[in-house]
C-alpha cells in the first residue's frame, strides 16, 4: 500500500522524484522520505518533507517512498528509506516480508543493530551483510530474495555504486518507465506518466538493475528481454480541474464514463464484449464474482441483476475471506472485480483457484498485475481514480455487470437505452447539489446514522453507507428495514438520523419501517425514485428499477461528500485508508 518511486538519469532529479512522490501519496501517506544525496524522512505528507529539503539536496539518482504503516507505529525512524547498518545500501519497500523476525535475529547475531520495527530495514541489512562478505551489490541481491518470504516491491542504491537502483518484485506492484535520458521504478504508472509514456511491466520474481541508459531485468537467475508498452494517458485526468477534490471531480465524470463504456463497448446498438466469454458465462451452472469493499458491493448489486434477469446463480465473495469459504464451484467462471488491479485478498484467491482459465478481471487499470493474471481482463473504463474514495469506479463495476447481464440474453438495446437515461438523470442530480448539501447539513453531526432500505436498496446503502464513514467519519449502517425490530432498532433514539430509500414499489412496506423508527424519535429523512409525499422526501427519478443503482448511488456520493467536507475531514486522503490495499 505503499508508493515506490526510484530514479536514476543523467541529469538531477529532485523536481521530478518530489512530483512523483506526491502523485503517489494516494498509495499510503502517514509518512515520507527520500533519498537524494541525503536521507531525509519524517511523518506526514510530502507537504511536510518539502519543508525540509533544502538547495543541497540534488542528485542524479534517488528514491522515494511514501508509507501506509505495517510493521511499527508512524513515526520518522519507521518512515522509509532506510539506511544500512554500515552505510552500503539505501532502501525503499512496499509489501510485508512475513519471515523478517527469524532474520533479524541472525542479523543480530551478527551484530547487526536496528533503529526501526520494519521489516523492511532487515531487509536492508541482509543485504549490507552479504555485501560485506562478497563486494558484489547484485549477488547480495540476489541472495537476499532468496531468504524472503512475504510479498516486496524493493527499490534499492548500493552506495558504492550511486547511479544504479536495484529492483525486485513480488505480489506488490512495480514497473518501469524508460526514456531517452533515464530509467525509473515506480509502483504506480499513472504517478509517473508525466515523465513517460513507455513502461516495462514487471511479474512477480523478477529483479534486476538500471541506470540511466540500461535496463537488465533477470528471472531465475538468468537475464530476459521484455517488451515495453507505449500508454496513451489524458494529462488531465490526474489534475483536479477545477474541482476542489479529486472525489468531486470524479463524482462529477461519471456521466463521461458511462459514456465511455458506451463508446467501448457498443457498436451498432449491439453490446461488443468477446463472445466466447458470454458464451462461457451462458453455459456456466453458476457464475462467481470476487471484490473487496466497495467493489464488493458492486458485485452485491451485480448478483442481484445477473439472476434476475439470466436467472442464472451468482456467488459473490469478499475476495479477503475466501479462503474461508467452504463450498465453492471452482468449475464456474471468476469475475474478479477490481478497481486498482492490485488489490492482494484478490491475489491470493487468485492463487487459490487451480484452474486459471476461467478468470476474468473487471479493473480500470489494464497493466495491474490481475488484469496480466486474468484469462482476459476488461476496461472498467472510469479514467485515473485518484480519491481514496471510489466512486465513479464503482459506478463503472455497476455498469459492466448489468452488461453482461443484457448481453446473456440478447437485450442489448434495452441496456444501451438505459445507459442513456441514467446519463441524464446523474447530470440532473449533479444539477440540484443545493438540496444534497442541505440535507448534508442536517445529518453532519450524526454520532451514529442508519440506512434503511428492502431487497437491492439494502445493497444500494452497504455501499452508501461505507462511503459516509469513510470520508466524513461518522458511524453508520445499513440495515434491512424488516430487521430492525429483531435486534437492531435498541440502538434507535431521540435525535438518532436514519435515512431511507425507496426505488421500488416493492419496497414500500419500509415506509412502516420509518414509522418506527419515527415513534422513537429518530430524524428520518426520505430518498426515493417516485413521490411519496411525505416530509423529508428527495426524490431522484428512475424509470428501470434494474439501473437504479446506477442513477441514485451518486447523490449518496455527493452527501458523503458534503458531510466530509461540511466537517473538515481529508476528503481525497481519509484518515488510515490507501487508494489500493497491496498487503494483507
Ligand atoms: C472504498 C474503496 C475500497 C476499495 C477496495 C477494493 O471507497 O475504494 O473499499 O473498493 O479496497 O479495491 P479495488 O477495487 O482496487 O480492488
């Protein structure tokens, strides 16, 4: 969950590696440093660490590192890079080496001494202590993976040899860029893209070194030849445009990205997706679909309108708790969904799935390692997420699963039509942002809020609910309406906020539900697809029940939004979280 950057070129890279940084503090930011020359680190933001770099600081080559704290608290001696005990090797490290304990005692042996409680600073001194036996920086490396067990993205300079970075990777996320000038590692592509535009996608194992002119990547001990690709990126996707955050911007191109999906994914009023994967999903007996947070609750809503429709029997798992899943149909195909690509429950599932053929990975990053993994893997097409929070990503989850949906059944029209109408009614939502915010007002100082709703408006509040705890930090739940009175309504009181949605004439028996929660002098307010006329009542029109997840989700989105920024909170980088979770 970390953010790597290391560069080496011909010419002096402080300027480059700093806008690096900050581009990657999405990735974990409670603490920073780089080296450059000088190994400069503290707690806080890159914001913090400018404070302290001053003219002398410049080089040609240098690393960076932006931390989401493991192994020990957040503090400056935890924060990376770290130093070698006797001052041979600088270091930089995303992932969790699982055997570093039994390490360090040998190292301690040796007479080693450490100044952290990372595992990422033994990895250092093994290294310093293979160096000091052999003089050989790539030996060192080479025989120090051989002893880690865990996962690593590591970045590293041999202070003898000050112009090269040496790499290695593991089950976390690493690639390299190349340009005529100088080479670089990085963790992130869309961090570094302003740099260039050509990069080396690394598997897992691979190592090796580069300077400013020469890239040697080895597996197995043996050097191997990779192609670079050529990516085609906006520069203006990873600017706020205009909009105070990143989540705003993006809650506001969700239209463009149903727009995109659309544009990739139609022709003709016919849906375009490969044939032989809708035939696969057609047969299947059962179709198994994996995420984590809120592309779990994508694929909650997925489940529900794949079997209503195709009524053909979707399973979905929390891709962190699969492996705790006793009966599982390993003969249907996998839907991973996956906004970063990189997400590590997923990984592991991955790995725990024998047969590979029948994987799939929905993501929006087409180089992450679970789109190289996958049997094929398909554009969520949302553009560069850049807030923590995921938003327009989500809606693009949504999207593809309802499409594959009117695909199995040859409904492409009906699908396309909607798609259209939910463009509109998002764009009218967008529109009338005062009545979001007034009732933002009203709820912001919940100590605890509920969400009510019946069938797929419950699914509808688990994402809406994640959404308000996580930017604005206020407690909330959802639950099914007709639960309440069997445990959960003890915790109803004077003053308590609730907020119910209705999409559904189905689902008016929660209108009881309020009632009941109103005898307890809770504060209701009410969001629904139809006027119910009632007080309290937002009213977001939708004519297909099927797609109002698509068109409601956003005005939940702008309320998180609102009682977050209503209540000062770090919008774009809440508090404890990382844009992509890389470690267990
Ligand atoms: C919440 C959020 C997370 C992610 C989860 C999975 O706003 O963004 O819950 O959805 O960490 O991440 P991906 O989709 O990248 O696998």
């Amino acid at each position: 969950m970390c953010g790597i950057i290391g560069i080496t070129s011909k010419n002096n890279i402080k300027f480059d590696l700093i806008k690096c940084l900050k581009n990657l503090e999405y990735r974990g930011y409670d603490s920073v440093g780089i080296y450059l020359n000088k190994l400069i680190k503290t707690k806080g933001r890159v914001s913090d660490l400018e404070k302290l770099i001053d003219d002398s600081i410049n080089s040609s080559c240098g690393l960076g590192h932006s931390r989401w704290a493991t192994h020990g608290i957040v503090n400056n001696v935890n924060a990376h890079p770290f130093i070698s005990y006797n001052q041979k090797f600088v270091l930089v490290h995303n992932g969790i080496i699982t055997n570093y304990l039994e390490i360090k005692e040998n190292l301690l042996i040796k007479g080693y001494k450490f100044y952290s409680d990372t595992d990422s600073e033994v990895v250092c001194n093994l290294l310093d202590c293979y160096y000091l036996k052999y003089h050989d920086a790539f030996k060192s490396l080479k025989l120090t993976l051989n002893n880690l067990e865990g996962s690593y993205a590591l970045g590293i300079i041999n202070l003898d040899e000050p112009n090269k970075i040496y790499f290695a990777k593991k089950d976390s996320p690493l690639v390299i860029g190349k340009s005529s000038n100088f080479n670089f590692i990085v963790s992130d592509i869309n961090s570094s893209y302003f740099l260039t535009n050509e990069f080396i996608i690394l598997n897992d194992k691979e190592y090796g070194y580069l300077d400013s002119d020469n890239i040697h990547i080895y597996l197995k001990d043996k050097e191997i030849l990779k192609n670079s690709i050529t990516l085609n990126l906006d520069n203006k996707e990873i600017t706020k445009d205009g909009f105070e955050h990143f989540m705003l911007k993006e809650i506001h191109e969700e239209p463009k990205v149903l727009k995109n999906i659309l544009d990739k994914y139609t022709l003709n009023n016919k849906i375009c997706l490969d044939p032989l994967f809708i035939k696969e999903l057609i047969n299947a007996d059962e179709i198994n679909i994996l995420g984590c947070g809120t592309s779990y609750h994508a694929a909650l809503i997925g489940k529900e309108i794949i079997e209503k429709i195709t009524m053909k029997k979707v399973n979905v798992y929390l891709a962190s708790e699969f492996s705790n899943v006793n009966l599982i149909n390993y003969n249907s195909p996998f839907i991973f969904l996956s906004q970063s690509g990189e997400t590590i429950d997923l990984k592991i599932a991955y790995n725990n799935i024998k047969n590979k053929d029948k994987i799939y990975t929905f993501t929006n990053v087409l180089t992450s390692s679970l789109a190289q993994l996958a049997n094929k893997a398909f554009d969520l097409c949302s553009g560069i997420e850049i807030a923590v929070a995921s938003t327009k990503a989500y809606i693009s989850e949504v999207t593809l699963l309802i499409m594959i949906a009117y695909k199995m059944i040859n409904k492409d029209e009906i699908f396309i039509n909607e798609i259209y109408n939910c463009i509109n009614s998002i764009n009218k939502t967008l529109n009338t942002k005062e009545s979001i915010y007034e009732l933002a007002t009203k709820i912001k100082d919940s100590t605890s809020l509920f969400f009510l709703g019946r069938g797929m408006d419950h699914l509808i509040n688990l994402e809406n609910s994640l959404k308000l705890k996580e930017v604005s930090y206020i407690h909330s739940e959802a639950f099914y309406g007709g639960e309440l009175k069997h445990g959960s309504i003890a915790l109803i009181s004077k003053g308590i906020n609730v907020i119910g949605l209705i999409t559904n004439e189905k689902y008016l028996t929660l209108l009881s539900n309020i009632k009941e929660v109103e005898s307890r002098h809770a504060n209701v307010n009410l969001i629904s697809t139809s006027n119910l006329n009632i007080n309290s009542q937002y009213v977001i029109e939708c004519n297909n029940e099927l797609f109002t997840p698509i068109i409601v989700s956003p005005f939940f989105q702008l309320l998180s939004y609102y009682c977050a920024k209503l209540n000062n909170r770090d919008i774009d980088k809440p508090r404890n979280l990382a844009k992509s979770c890389t470690v267990e």
